[in-house]
C-alpha cells in the first residue's frame, strides 16, 4: 500500500475506538514519517514534535498529538498542511488513526523560535475502523470544485480533509497547466470568525495539493510546480500551478513500441536467412543497450504491475524474447563493413 491507497482509507477519528498503545514498530514508523516529509516550500523552517494527548487540549482519546510549528512566513500555513498530510497518509499505512485537530491548544506555543500551527491526534486503531468506502464521504461534486479535463484525479483528490469540511479548493484545468484555487467565500460555514476561516483553509490547500500530486503520479503525470508570490485577489486566491503536465505513460508506451518494432524487424531479418548484416548488427545494439538500461527495467515494472494497455504488443518485455534474440543474432558469423564475413573454415563462392 502507498499514499494513494491510504487516500481511500483515512479518515478523520473525532473519537478513536478503544486502542491498543503504539508499539515500537509504530512509534518508529511515526519518527519515520516525520523525517521522511518534505516541504512544500523548503525555504520555510517547521518543527515537528510529539506529545501524549493529555498534554493538550484534545480529548479524542487519542494517544498522543503530532504538534506542528513554523515559522511564519508567506505560505507557511499551505506548507504546514502539505508535510502534515504526508505523515497523515504514511501513519494510516501503518494502521494508526489520525485526526487533524485545528482546535487543539497546548502550553508550548513556541519552540526553537517557532510559531505552534496546529495539531493532529494519532493512536493506533483497527482495521475495520478505517474507511471502508470512501465514496460514501460527504463531498462537494467534481463538477464545484474542478473546471475542465478530471485527468482521472478530480474523482478522488477531493476526498481531502479540510476543516469543517469546507473544501476551500477549485482546480482549473486547461491544456497541459492545471491551476489550483482556494475560494474565499465562507459558505455554510460563515460562523467561523473569517480570520480563522482563512486560517484553517490554507492548511486544507496544503493538504489538498499533496493528495493533488499523489493522485497525478498516480495517473503517470509528470510536472512542474510553481507556487505564486503573489496570492491574487478576488473570492478566489492562487495556490499553486501545476505545469507541462505530461503523461509519462506516453513515453514509456512510445518507447516500448518502438523497441517492439525493432526486435519484430530483427526477428523477420533472421527468419529470411539472408539478412542485411550492417542493419541487424545497428538494430541489436539498439536492442542490446535498451535491454542492459534502466528503461528496460522500468518498463518490465509496468508490465508487471499491469499498468499497460493490454493491446499493447510487447514481446520485447518477455522474460527471455529479448535474449535468446540477441544470443542468436550473437551467433551469427561477424560482418565486414560491407556484410556478413564468411564464416569460419568456409570459403565464399
Ligand atoms: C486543518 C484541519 C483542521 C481540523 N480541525 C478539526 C477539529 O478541530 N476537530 C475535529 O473534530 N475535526 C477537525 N478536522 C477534521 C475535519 O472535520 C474532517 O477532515 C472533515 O470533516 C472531513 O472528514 P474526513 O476527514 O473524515 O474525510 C480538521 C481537519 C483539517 C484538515
């Protein structure tokens, strides 16, 4: 299981059920997951501690609280909310129930100069108490918060936690730039003081934009973030661009066709008996240097992990099409620059 799975199987614990304590594994998995995020915006120095709940204001029943600080500069509250949803995702992996609580209060409110933003409450939890179907989640539709092409994420990326479930965000897509918004309007939730709102709601961009990437990768996109300076003004604010989106995918579908057609025209020069030598000999040292490369490797992953279109021919991913090809083409007598020698003891007529 990866981030993406543990996308369909977080969800917020307001009450953990009656839990073991951490063990060792977990609590390893937990310093894990905390060294292991990184930041939206590395310029921006966090801290990330531990405490047990009864240290803080929560009452979850929670065994302890990730407490998060920062430093405050622009953008720090979005970067909060991107490390956070890392280590969210990564302890849902390990089976431990998170809650990221926006209420929580603690006596240490700064820390190696270093603002507390938030927190979020973790104990270990069962199985069955995960979510068992995301989609039955209370959601705004696609359609409110994506414009254009859903990239096959739109679906999913919008299961994202947010404070009072408010959903801040609205993802635009056009050609190969996706360009990811957080509304400023305060809908149903127009009670919360809308300093708190606008608070809370950077954190939720944060943690969207990390669900956001998970997802793309996902798809096999590829891309280029930008993050703006300027936050923009209007009901909504810029959060992020996503550029040159690109479907890897396509290159390694590409690739593998294209090494397919080669070891197809090898295999038909081999079957005629009378091969063109200098062409087969350029055609298997392409094959040989795809076969020994990284690309090879990965591609075979793909296959494996059956991420290729099933009509895709590809005989060049077998386990042993590619080799014995080359073995025989191996066989054959060496070439002088204008064909095939004479094989050995042989005299040509
Ligand atoms: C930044 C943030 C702050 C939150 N604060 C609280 C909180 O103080 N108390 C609480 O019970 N839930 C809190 N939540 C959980 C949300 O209510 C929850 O994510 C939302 O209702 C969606 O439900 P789900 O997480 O189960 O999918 C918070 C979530 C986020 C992202």
């Amino acid at each position: 299981m990866g981030a993406y799975e543990s996308i369909f199987k977080r969800r917020s614990f307001h009450r953990f059920p009656d839990h073991e304590p951490l063990t060792d594994a977990d609590m390893q998995a937990v310093r894990e997951a905390i060294a292991a995020a990184t930041p939206l915006d590395p310029t921006i120095q966090t801290k990330i501690g531990m405490c047990p709940e009864a240290e803080t204001s929560c009452h979850c029943g929670a065994e302890y609280c990730l407490l998060f600080y920062s430093e405050d500069k622009p953008g720090y509250l979005q970067n909060i909310g991107y490390i956070g949803e890392q280590i969210d995702l990564m302890l849902v992996e390990q089976g431990i129930g998170t809650l990221w609580y926006g209420f929580g209060k603690i006596d240490e409110k700064r820390r190696d100069n270093l603002s507390f933003v938030i927190m979020i409450a973790i104990a270990k939890a069962p199985q069955d108490a995960f979510r068992q179907n995301m989609f039955a989640a209370k959601r705004k539709s696609v359609r409110d918060g994506w414009q254009g092409d859903t990239l096959g994420v739109a679906g999913i990326v919008r299961f994202a936690p947010s404070a009072c479930n408010t959903q801040p965000w609205l993802t635009v897509c056009e050609g190969d730039t996706l360009t990811v918004y957080r509304s400023k309007k305060a809908g149903k939730y127009g009670l919360l003081p809308a300093r708190l709102l606008t608070y809370f709601n950077r954190i939720d961009i944060g943690i969207y934009l990390y669900m956001l990437e998970v997802c793309l990768r996902h798809e096999g996109f590829a891309f280029v973030r930008e993050l703006p300076d300027k936050a923009g003004d209007g009901a909504t604010e810029l959060a992020a661009v996503y550029r040159d989106l690109k479907r890897q995918q396509e290159g390694t579908i590409a690739r593998i066709a294209r090494y397919e057609g080669l070891m197809q025209k090898a295999e038909a020069m081999l079957a005629s008996g009378d091969p063109d030598a200098g062409e087969l000999q350029d055609i298997t040292a392409a094959l040989s240097a795809y076969y020994s490369s990284r690309y090879w490797k990965e591609d075979f992953a793909e296959d494996e992990a059956g991420r290729l279109p099933p009509d895709l021919s590809r005989g060049v991913l077998s386990e042993d099409g590619l080799y014995d090809l080359l073995q025989a083409c191996k066989a054959l007598p060496r070439r002088s620059k204008s064909g095939l020698n004479a094989p050995q003891g042989k005299t040509s007529s």
